[in-house]
C-alpha cells in the first residue's frame, strides 16, 4: 500500500493568510476607525473631560463674584492710537470679538484643577465658551515700536475691525469707499477732505519724534500741499510734516513757521517723496542740543540735520490743541480772502504714525523702522 502525505497546499495557505488579513482589517476598523471603539471610547472621555471642565468653570465663575478675583488675562479691543499692550479673540466663524469684559483662561492659569483646555469666559455675565484654535484667532497689539515717550501710536495692522477707533475722530471717512476708510493694514485717505483727530495734552518740553510710514497716491485736491500729521492752532504754534509742492517736498516745522510768517522756522530738507512708493520718515527735534537739533531720517537713514525750531512755541501750543492725521480739519491757518482748499488732504495709504514726547536715537529710530516695515 501507498503511504498517503497529509498537509495543505499553496492556494489553501494563500485563501487563509487572505482571510485572516480581511478579519485583522475589520477588526482594526472596528477598533480605530471613525465610528471605532477607541475612536468613540475617546470622543467619550474628551465629552466627560469638557463637561468636567465647564463644571468647574461655572464654579469659579460663581466664586469669582464672590471675590471679585478674576483668573485668566483680561481681553481688550484693539483700538486706534492704543499706547498699551492689548489683545482680543475673534471667532473667524461669526465674528464675534472677545475684548472688553472677557477674559482668556489657560490650563496653567489655575493651580487647583488640572485643565485641558482654554477658555473665553465673561465674569460679569457668566458667558464662557471654550477655546478652539480652528475657529478663534488672538489678535494683539504688537504696537511694533518703542514704548517710551510714545503719546499717540496709530498701527492699522492691529486694529481688529474698522470700527476700533477708540476716541479718534474721524472727518469724512465715506463708507463703502476704498480709498477712505481702513483695510487691514493701512488707513486710507482719498486726498478730497478725509482727516482723523486724536486728543492731546502731552507734555514736548524734552523734544519731539514724529514718524510716518505711508505710500502717496497722487496730488490731493489741494495743489499747494498734503499735511501728513500736524498739531497747531496757527501757523506759530505747534508742530506741522506736509509733502509740498509739485515735487513732493518734505516741510517739517516746529513751533510754527516763525515770525512774521517768514518760515524761518521751517525745515525744507532736499528730499522728495516718490508716488506710489512706500516711504519712512522720522523726524527728532532735541531742544537740548546746540547743534543738529532736528534730524530727519528717510527709511531708517539719517538724511539731513537742521537747527531750526521753537521749543517755547511747541510747548505753549493751546490746551486739548489735537493732532491731526491726513489733513487741516479746522483750516487753522488761512489768509483772509483765500477760498482755497487749505485742509491740505493728503491721498494714499498710511500704515503707521506716531508721535513721541522726546526725541528718540538713532538705534531707536532704525529699531521702529526695521520692526515696522518687517510685520506691515
């Protein structure tokens, strides 16, 4: 008799190992899959975690009233000419802005309870919604500049919305109009009558620092000049930046054009500002120096020097005297008779101004260009 071999042969192995591989698929898919058992075992324990969570939110939210103790950094709108460090929540769904009143709450805002996540909570009303990095963007004021001596600071960039102006006026801003308004990173100005104010009773008797970032357009509807920023009740008073001329000249004068309107006072440097070209000017005037008082830089380069100026008529120029942005709102300076259009419009983009109650140097100066230009 024939000894008869038993096993299995290459297609039964090959049908099992298919088979086995199938079961193992499903298998992982039942475990790992979206409607898996891990997957639903953690979607699970994430809802209990949350709910835990917001337990212990409406708690101290209830003992907080008590303490009147808030935990978390409080939130605030980011407004025009904002002097301090600031920041705001926007849902990018909605949005809402999560400013005055909120606060943002971390994990490692609380030492008691062990949090997983964040959270924007109202103490006053007991609103609190948790934190989602794929909806809520934190916006902050990066002010992009220099602190010290700063008394007004307008940096677009931060503003959240058009609306963020703070105690600003604006003068015939036209809504729905692209060349008068704000757009994300610039102020725009239509070179017909647009102008903002800002209050101000800031103390200049240590000097002055104004600076610009902007990009002109064209010719306003003034064909005299363009004010870029200015503060003055007359024409010997003050402070006063325009670009003048058919060539764009820079005037810079401080403490009025001087006497007898003989702008003996005025600094007419041989720079031109080129059209449709974003430029820096930053203008120092140290009452304190002897010689080269006043220095202009263009882009961060020191350009040219000047002595002209008058501390005393800076100082003295008339109590809550605003600065002006953009035009002569109030024509403070115009001859008997004259009709013109002297409020001086200027057309174009700004993207940031500043003013400083002392002069800054010449690395602070090149520290506010370089970090301004680099995060427009």
């Amino acid at each position: 008799m024939i000894k008869e071999e038993k096993g299995i042969t290459l297609i039964v192995l090959v049908i099992t190992i298919i088979v086995l591989l199938i079961l193992a698929g499903v298998s992982i898919a039942m475990l790992t899959g979206e409607n898996g058992i891990l997957t639903q075992a953690r979607k699970a324990k994430d809802v209990t975690e949350i709910a835990s969570e917001e337990e212990y939110i409406r708690l101290i939210i209830t003992e907080e009233e008590i303490t009147k103790y808030k935990i978390g950094e409080e939130l605030k709108e980011v407004e025009f000419n904002t002097i301090e460090d600031t920041k705001s929540i926007i849902d990018s769904e909605t949005g809402t802005t999560y400013a005055n009143g909120w606060y943002y709450l971390k994990p490692e805002d609380v030492g008691d309870y062990e949090l997983k996540n964040s959270y924007i909570i109202n103490y006053e009303t007991g609103e609190f919604v948790k934190y989602d990095e794929g909806k809520h963007r934190i916006v902050t004021n990066e002010l992009l500049c220099i602190k010290d001596g700063l008394v007004y600071s307008a940096d677009p960039k931060n503003m959240t919305t058009s609306n963020s102006w703070g105690d600003a006026i604006l003068h015939n801003f036209n809504e729905g109009d692209e060349n008068s308004g704000w757009s994300e990173n610039a102020l725009m100005f239509d070179g017909i009558d647009d102008g903002i104010e800002v209050k101000d009773n800031s103390d200049y008797s240590q000097g002055i620092t104004l600076e610009i970032y902007f990009n002109l357009k064209g010719k306003g509807a003034s064909d005299i000049a363009q004010i870029l920023m200015m503060k003055r009740t007359n024409g010997l008073n003050g402070f006063f930046m325009d670009l003048n001329g058919d060539d764009n000249s820079i005037f810079i004068d401080i403490g009025g054009f001087g006497s007898d309107e003989k702008n003996e006072n005025r600094f007419k440097p041989d720079v031109h500002v080129e059209e449709n070209v974003s430029t820096y000017i930053t203008y120092t005037y140290d009452p304190n120096k002897e010689e080269e008082n006043g220095i202009l830089y263009i882009n961060g380069e020191k350009t040219e020097t000047t002595n002209l100026g008058l501390i005393e008529n800076l100082v003295n120029t008339p109590e809550n005297t605003p600065i002006q942005i953009g035009s002569d709102i109030y024509q403070t300076y115009k001859p008997e008779g004259d009709t013109s259009n002297r409020k001086y419009p200027f057309y174009g983009e700004i993207y940031a101004s500043r003013v400083y109650n002392r002069p800054l140097t010449e690395s602070e100066v090149k520290y506010n260009y370089e970090t301004t230009v680099e995060n427009r």
